[in-house]
C-alpha cells in the first residue's frame, strides 16, 4: 500500500546553474561543523534533540540570510543553491552527534566502566571481565583519571589514548552509516517516484531557498511569512526581555512539554498542550489523513492504557509481567515490523529492476548518487561489516542476526515515515530492539557478553538515541532536495561519510577537551550506561533470567495484525481515514500541536481549497524561521550574560 501522498504535490527542484558540488562549499560546511559543534558543547547542548535539529537549521538559515547579503553587494561570491543544500546537508548528515545528542555519552562511556564499578554495583566481577577492551580505557591510568578530575594548567593533554577506542566505536557507527546510506539509494526511487512521499523537511529547506532575479528569497517578500515569524519570534523576544527585566510575566507557550501536562486521571497517562513551532511548520506539508491519524489514534491509546491500568490487566507468563505501557510498546513495535514487512514488499518490483540494472551493462544502471550495483555490494558489505564487529565485540552469531533485522526495522521505519509526516519527533516503537528482544524472547539463551554489549549498544555511545539519529533521516531527504542535480553530483555520497567522520571526531573531541579542561565530574560526564548495566546484573550473571514469552508474543502479532488489518482496510476503501503509521509510532509530548495542524489544514482546504492552502504555506515557513530565531537569540544573549544559567528555549 504506497503512503497517502501530499495533498498538494511540490514539484521536484530544477537544476541551476552553477548547481555543482565545490571545493569551497565543503570546507565552509566544515568550518561550520566545527564552530556548531564546539559552540553548542558549551552552550546549546539541547539544540540536537530531533531528527532535523534546530542546531543544523540555524546555521543553515544563517547561510541564507549573509549569502542573500553577499548576492545583493558581491554577487560573484555568491553561494549558489547547490552548494548552500550541500553545507545543509553535511550539518543534517552529523546533527545529533554533538553535546547530548552522542558526545557527551560516548566521551562517559569509554573510560567509565573501571571508574564507576563498586564493591556494591558488582560491575567489576559480573560486566567488566565481557567488556571488549578496544573500546574503552582503564580510569586508573592517571591519563584517563584525569577527564574526570580535570588537569593541571601546565599539562598536555593526552590525545593519543583515546584514538584506538573511538576509532573502533566509529568503525561499528560508520558501517551503519554506509548501510543506510546505500540502502536510502536502493528504496529512494521507490519512495520519490511510485509512493510520492510528501518529504516536508525537505520542502522546506528548498522553498526557502528559491529565489526572483534580485537574490532575495522570493519567501521574505511575502507579507504571511512575516506574521509567521512576528508570532514565534515576539514570543520568544518578550521572554528574552524577561531574562533582564524580571517582573515581566513568561510566556510558556513553547517551553517543556511536562509544564504543559493535562492529567486525565490517576490510572491514565497525561496529554500535554504543548506548542511546537518547528513540528507544526513542518507537519503542515503532511497528507492530512496522516494527522488525522496520529492524534485520533493516539487519543484512543491513551485512554486504552488507562483502562488496562485500572482493571490491573497485565500480560506475561509468572514472574516476568507485562504492564499496560509495556503492552502498548509491544503492540506498536509488532505494527512497526508488519508496516516495514509491507513497505519491503511493496518494493519488491522497484528493488528487481535495481538488481537486473545492477547485474547487467554498466551503462544502463542509472542509479544515483552511486549505481546500483555499487549500492548493492556497498549494502551488503556494510552489513557483513556490522555483523562482524558486533559479533567481535562478544555477542553471539544469533543475537547479531536478530539485533540486525530489529535494526533495520527500526532505522527503515524511521526513515521512510519521516520522510512521510515530516515530524522532527518521531519516536519507533521498540527503539533499537533490545527490550523488544529480551521482552519476548527472554535473556535465558543469551550469553552474558552478548546480553551486556546489546544493552550498551541501545544506549547513547552507539549513533545515539533512535529518536534522534539524524543521518537516518538526512540521506533520503538529501537526495531529495538536491532533485534532478543528483545525477551530475555523485560525489556527494562522499562528501556526507566526510561529514559524518568529521563531526564524529569534533563532537568527541570537543567533550573530550571540555572534560580535560573543566573536570569531568563537573557535570560533563555522565553515568547513564554503567547505571543501565548496574542494573542488569542480576540478568547477566544469571541469578535472575526471563524465558520466552508467548503471551507477550501474542500482543506483538496482535499489533502487527492491527497495521495489517488498517492496510487492507486503506487499500479497498480509499475513504478509511486511520493510517497504520499512527500505530507503529504512539506519540503523546506533541499530540496537540500534531491536533492543531490538522485542524488549521483541514479547515483551510475545506473553506479555500488548493489556492488558499498554497497562499498559507509562507506563514507556516515563517512561524518556523521566526522560532529559529528566537532560539539563536536567545541562546547568543545566554553564553554572553547568563553562561553558568541559560534558559530554556527549545527541547523536549
């Protein structure tokens, strides 16, 4: 079943000219890695939380405003459309790995396990000994002890030990990287062209982008843009004014998403009322049945959860029960498989004509940015290359099997749904696949290296948390904007693993100086997965174990016969309005902003049709470039007055 396609079709980018990937576009999209990253490990650590963070748009809209300067004054220095999509595309490509998003976790992973292991934890005798030396290193080398405590102003820092365990980590994130990336190429035709996914977060970009004979964005002439952005921007501008003028009354509309709770009962999860400029910009561009989806379903399942909470209804043989968010989590994670499993196959034509192009006359394989038979081999290889190292890391051939299909089912789902929705929050059921593994599966048949490295993998230091990997989500959407151009820049496959490699050494070694310099225990290093480990003791060493659970198994074929069940129901009645995404992945931190989108959408389609719905559209683009702003601001006035407080401006 293809996905519900854009109400209003945008059209695919022309080329330009001067539409080359250049020498100068990556170094500036490097220079601006470097200061993103360094800049937010100080100041701006939350600005990587989604899968398009605003720590790549600000920039990006940066670039934006001083190259429509530089057009208007030297127009022959001029950044062309290109390659300002290719500085955004490399930011987009290491988005998340700054600060919280990956640095800070990896940079406390890898020397924590001898530091943080107690008598009373038991890590030394139960989690070290399974623990692959290569990928960390010893606290009590005065080297290593000294990220926590800080060194002497007149000693070195001591670079050269911390290359071997980040080199290996990369090796693992960077064989995913590779399988995504030339997985996006084997789906993306099938996506662009046969199931016409809406791609709003890259619609975005490519509007703001489009420009009349003056240089200047055709976007900023429109007077809808500028009501847009006075709304969020003067929002976050009378706080700004706040952060000096005291008395003045805070405006929370956009603050965190718990200070928004609406509490439906002792038994029910809480709503939140919360406003999200950035989701709502974007999600304007998604189908509307979509949205309508989300919310309603989610509404339900709300309501569900608390109705399994006050009856006490659990699920789960003795010992090892399942309470009502865990069987939600279950049933969303089985609709997330079915709905990858169903997209797969749907494929199956489009990936046929990949292999016959891949297998025949190299002159016939078109496609891009690599052909397809590179994209093959690269898929496998990059797999085979994961495995191996998963496998070298201790845990066993079978664990490594089962690990790699929950993977790809979880990077897949996200890739593709975003691409869909354009929700900058998206969240996969089930996450990278350990609890949904061990939940029903048991931990009785794993081995204890196995069960302490997939716990580790779940965690932050491997690509980071599922609910913000941006490369993920970047490369289809990259190809995307770059449109019919992608056939004459092929090299910029190579200019994103560029771009990957080096944020992933700037963002390490950002944190890595920063701890050297201020005293790791001053906050900058934290104890998340030791504690997670700490905690799993008792399963690794096998005082405590969980066997195969077919009732569990039972509410995971239920979920997967749900999205099934909405599939069929939305291939023969073109009317059916619930869309089998909303299932795989619940959301409840945004359901009223997702609610206000639909509405301000349905309602304008219904009272203007097309023409009123494409006029409004700069307002949304301009409630976005106006939040963007706010946030800049606000996070510039906080490193200069308020370095050691900060307020908080964007987030969870």
């Amino acid at each position: 079943m293809p996905i519900a396609t854009q109400d209003i079709p945008l059209p695919d980018p022309e080329t330009q000219q001067g539409s080359d990937i250049t020498f100068r576009a990556v170094i500036l999209g490097l220079l601006t890695m470097l200061v993103s990253t360094v800049y937010m490990d100080h100041y701006a650590g939350n600005l990587v939380k989604t899968y398009l963070p605003v720590a790549v748009l600000i920039p990006f809209l940066g670039w934006i405003v001083l190259n429509t300067g530089i057009r208007l004054t030297f127009p022959r220095l001029a950044l062309n459309r290109t390659e300002l999509l290719t500085i955004l595309g490399m930011l987009w490509v290491s988005g998340n790995l700054p600060a919280v998003g990956w640095g800070s976790y990896s940079v406390s992973l890898v020397p924590s396990p001898e530091f943080f292991a107690s008598p009373e934890n038991r890590l030394s005798e139960v989690v070290l000994p399974h623990l692959p030396k290569w990928l960390f290193l010893d606290a009590r080398d005065p080297r290593v002890y000294a990220a926590y405590t800080g060194l002497a102003p007149d000693e070195a820092m001591p670079w050269m030990i911390w290359i071997r365990p980040f080199f290996w980590w990369l090796v693992g994130c960077l064989a995913t990287v590779f399988a995504t990336m030339f997985g996006t190429i084997l789906f993306f035709k099938q996506w662009d062209e046969q199931e016409r996914l809406a791609f709003p977060m890259s619609t975005f970009p490519v509007d703001i982008l489009e420009t009349e004979d003056d240089g200047i964005p055709s976007v900023f002439k429109n007077r809808i843009f500028w009501i847009g952005f006075a709304i969020t921007a003067g929002i976050i501008l009378w706080n700004i004014a706040g952060y000096f003028a005291i008395s003045l009354p805070r405006i929370t509309l956009f603050d965190q998403y718990r200070t928004k709770q609406l509490d439906l009962g002792r038994y029910y999860p809480p709503l939140f009322l919360r406003i999200q400029p950035l989701l709502m910009g974007l999600a304007y561009l998604c189908p509307t049945d979509i949205l309508f989806s989300i919310w309603v379903y989610n509404i339900f399942n709300t309501f569900k959860i608390g109705f399994l909470n006050r009856t006490g209804f659990t699920v789960g043989i003795a010992g090892q029960p399942a309470e009502a968010g865990a069987i939600a989590g279950l049933e969303s994670n089985g609709a997330l498989f079915l709905l990858v499993g169903w997209s797969v196959w749907v494929s199956r034509r489009h990936l046929r004509d990949t292999v016959r192009l891949a297998i025949g006359p190299r002159a016939q394989d078109n496609g891009a940015p690599v052909t397809y038979r590179t994209a093959w081999i690269g898929w496998v290889m990059s797999v085979l290359i994961l495995g191996s190292w998963m496998h070298s890391t201790g845990i066993s051939p079978s664990a490594v099997v089962l690990q790699l299909i929950v993977l790809f089912t979880c990077y897949f789902g996200v890739s593709k749904y975003a691409a869909a929705t354009g929700f900058t929050f998206i969240t996969p059921a089930g996450g990278k696949g350990y609890g949904i593994m061990t939940s029903i599966g048991g931990t009785v048949r794993l081995s204890p290296s196995s069960q302490t490295m997939l716990r580790l993998l779940q965690g932050n230091m491997y690509l980071g948390a599922p609910i913000r990997t941006a490369f993920v989500v970047a490369f289809p959407h990259i190809f995307k904007m770059l449109g019919r151009s992608l056939w004459k820049n092929r090299s910029i496959w190579i200019v994103m693993i560029l771009a990957y490699i080096f944020g992933f050494t700037a963002a390490a070694g950002s944190r890595i100086h920063q701890s050297y310099v201020d005293g790791g225990l001053n906050g900058l290093l934290n104890t998340n997965d030791m504690a997670s480990l700490a905690r799993n003791v008792p399963f690794i060493e096998g005082t405590k174990v969980h066997v195969f659970d077919h009732q569990k198994l039972g509410v995971w074929l239920f979920g997967a016969g749900e999205a099934a069940l909405l599939t069929i129901l939305r291939s023969r009645f073109s009317s059916w309005p619930i869309h089998p995404v909303a299932v795989a992945f619940p959301e409840r931190r945004n359901l009223f902003a997702i609610f206000l989108v639909w509405a301000a959408k349905a309602s304008i389609l219904r009272l203007g049709g097309v023409s009123l719905y494409r006029r409004s559209i700069p307002f949304w683009y301009g409630a976005i470039f106006g939040y963007l702003f706010g946030i800049a601001l606000s996070s510039f006035i906080d490193a200069v007055w308020f370095p050691s407080e900060g307020h908080f401006v964007h987030g969870f």
